[in-house]
C-alpha cells in the first residue's frame, strides 16, 4: 500500500488551499479538467462516464468507506489469521450459506457468472474484473479488491473464519467452519502480509496488492476468463514514471496559481469575472483557434 505518499502529495494540496472546501474545489476541478468523471453517457454506445446517478454513488460509497459510523472493520490480515487460528485449512467446494430460516439448497458452484450477478454489484464494484452470484472483484494494474456478499447472521467479524494466504482466499462461519461463503486458489499471487479487510453494509471488502504488477484474465483458477482487451488500462500518478509526474506536478501548480488569480479576480471585478468566464467557455468551442490548447487569456486582446 502507498498511503504515506499518498498523504504527502494531498496534504500539500489541504495547505496550499487552507480548507477542506477548497481542497474539495481542488479534487473536483482535477476531476473535471482531466477526467470524464462529470461525463455522463448518454447510451450504452457511449465509452466515456458514467451511467446516470451512478457518480453520486460512488462519492457515497467513498465517503461512507471512511465513516467511523459505519462500523468498519479493517486490520493487518496475518495477524487475525493468527489469533483465529486460521491457517492451514483444507481446501474444499465452496458452498452457498443459507441463513438459518431460509431453506436449504444445493450447493452452487461459485465461479459460475449469473445473469443476476451483475445486478447485484454495480459497474465500478467489478471493473476490469467480473462478478458472480455472491462475490466480484476489480483491479488495477498493482492491486486487487474482492467484495463478497454475506448472509444476514454472518455480517460481523467476531462471526468469520477470513484467511488470506499469497494464492488462496477463504471465507467461512466460525459456528460452520466446513461451509465456505468464499474459497478458491488465486490465478497469480498477491501481497498478502499487505492485505485488509473491511465489513460494510453486509459486504465484505478485501483489498490488496499484487505480487507482480501484470492484468489478472481471473480471479481464482478454474474461473472463465475475461477479456483483458477490454480492460481500462487508465494508470493513476504513482504508477507513471518520475519525469511524466514531474510534468504532471508542474501542471498542477500553474493550475492551482491559475486558479488563486481567477479567485481574487472574482473578488475584485464581478463585471471582468463574467467575461472571463465566457472567454473560457468559447475557447474550446467548435471552430476556436485556441481549441485544444491551455487557457491563456493573456493571449486575447479584448478591448
């Protein structure tokens, strides 16, 4: 995990820009000058965004994530496995658990993909990866994250046996250790000792790095596979080299300086404001000379 560099880089961002709002303004504006995060498609033919209302879901899901209300449970993994006693269980089928007063069924095979399993997890949950009947699992590059569906009595820690070796997952009822909510052998190795683990919402989130940063084509063996052509190959900061982040870095600056002048601009001259920003609306406009480049107002000469 790459947390502390993480913080770094955004607690200098939270100083420059003094509060949690204008630290917000500055994610957001990033968002919207370098993503297609306030994209939203307009049908299932369009590649870019988001379906509608699936971008207040998933800044839902992110803050609820960090909500100490939440009740999230997250520890270092090899040390639970440790207390509980865990390791060196004997791989067997993974079967369907029922709750209590529910009936029995059949065991089902887990890797099995559902034409309801997508419905119950939503497009970002498995992204470049698949979802099934109880679980699915997305990834980038370096890391993986499972997300597994847990029945009702089960959706408290102190209820889960959850073990996690470098190439084998497993999750099972303390009180039913033989039945298995999850289980299988991982297709390529992860860094387990790195691994956590929440509970939210009844859904149990696994979260890791990769032991080799290479496109997972599935989670456990045995799995279809998926088509790694279509995979979104988008790679974050920290995974660029230091001379495109350098770039990257220096962009950001001039952006946020940019910013701070239209800001006392605004303050300033209301009147001047407007027509600035109906400069930058017009810039990119179809049939600008400027299109495709950088504001710069600078450049214009109005009178």
């Amino acid at each position: 995990m790459e947390f502390q560099r993480n913080d770094a880089m955004l607690m200098e961002i939270l100083q420059d820009r003094k509060t949690i709002v204008g630290f917000l303004d500055s994610m957001f504006g990033f968002l919207r000058r370098n993503t297609d995060f306030y994209h939203t498609k307009k049908d299932e033919a369009d590649q870019i965004g988001f379906p509608k209302g699936m971008r207040d879901q998933i800044l839902y899901g992110a803050m609820q994530r960090y909500d100490p209300d939440c009740s999230l449970q997250s520890m270092n993994v090899e040390s639970e496995m440790v207390d509980n006693g865990t390791f060196g269980l004997p791989v067997v089928e993974e079967v369907i658990v029922e709750s209590s007063d529910a009936p029995k069924s059949e065991p089902k095979n887990p890797q099995q993909k559902t034409a309801s399993a997508e419905s119950e997890f939503s497009l970002i949950d498995y992204k470049n990866g698949a979802a099934f009947a109880s679980h699915c699992w997305s990834q980038t590059l370096k890391d993986l994250e499972v997300q597994v569906k847990l029945p009702e009595e089960l959706k408290i820690s102190k209820n889960l046996n959850i073990e996690i070796k470098a190439q084998c997952l497993r999750v099972s009822s303390k009180q039913k250790p033989d039945h298995f909510i999850l289980e299988g052998n991982l297709s390529q190795r992860i860094k387990h000792n790195e691994a956590l683990w929440t509970i939210d919402h009844g859904m149990l989130h696994i979260s890791c790095d990769k032991a080799k940063e290479l496109w997972w084509d599935r989670l456990f063996e045995g799995d279809a596979e998926i088509d790694t052509k279509k995979i979104d190959c988008e790679r974050y900061i920290d995974d660029l080299p230091d001379d495109t982040q350098a770039t990257i870095e220096k962009l950001r600056v001039q952006q946020l300086e940019a910013d701070k002048r239209q800001s006392q601009l605004q303050a300033a001259n209301p009147e001047q404001a407007k027509t600035m920003e109906r400069l930058r609306a017009a810039w990119d406009a179809e049939g600008s000379p400027f299109k495709g480049q950088p504001f710069d107002p600078s450049i214009v000469r109005m009178s």
